[in-house]
C-alpha cells in the first residue's frame, strides 16, 4: 500500500515515471486492486504510453467496474478529500492520463 501511496503522489507531482514504478509495485504486490491498475493507467496515459495504458485500464474496470468514466473516479470518496490545488493536480494529471488511455468523461 506504501508503494501506492508514494505513486500517487508522484503522478500528482509530474513525476510520472517514479509514479509507474511504484504502480508496478503496488500492482504486483495486490494484482487484484483494480484501483492500482486504473491510477497506473492514468500515469501511463499522462506520459503517452497508450497501449500500456489501455491495457492496465482494462483490467482495472474488470476488477473495479464501478470506475468506468472519469467522473465516477472523480466521485469517489477519495478522490473528493483535498484542497482546490489537489483537485487542480488530479484534474492536470490523473483525469487527462485516464482520458488518454480511452475512459470516457461520463
């Protein structure tokens, strides 16, 4: 969970690449975290990796189906916690890479 924690920082920060390890790792340490996949997925998307992107899209919806647009992600309750400058870094970075990989706005 450590490993997601820091990627998910990283992603909001722009530093894409220490994000996609650390997704790698929280994904191989709990393959069936479809959360893990779908923020990887966003970091992927963010650094223009599509492909690899698309496919870690696709098993996160398989394991968590109920993120299947960028606003469902957007609703969650933990994406709603933060101050305006979060939501400006997840909307930035997080929802522009989940656009990329193919997930619909609505």
């Amino acid at each position: 969970m450590a490993n997601s924690w820091l990627g998910y920082a990283y992603l909001l920060l722009g530093r894409v690449d220490e994000a996609i390890d650390r997704y790698y790792q929280a994904r191989a340490a709990e393959p069936r975290s479809g959360i893990y996949h779908i923020i990887l997925a966003a970091a992927l998307g963010y650094k223009g990796e599509i492909d690899e992107a698309r496919a870690s899209l696709a098993e996160g919806l398989d394991l968590t189906p109920k993120f299947n647009s960028v606003t469902s992600v957007r609703n969650d309750p933990f994406f709603k916690v933060g101050n305006n400058r979060y939501h400006e870094l997840w909307e930035n970075k997080g929802a522009v890479g989940l656009r990329r990989a193919g997930l619909p706005e609505a």
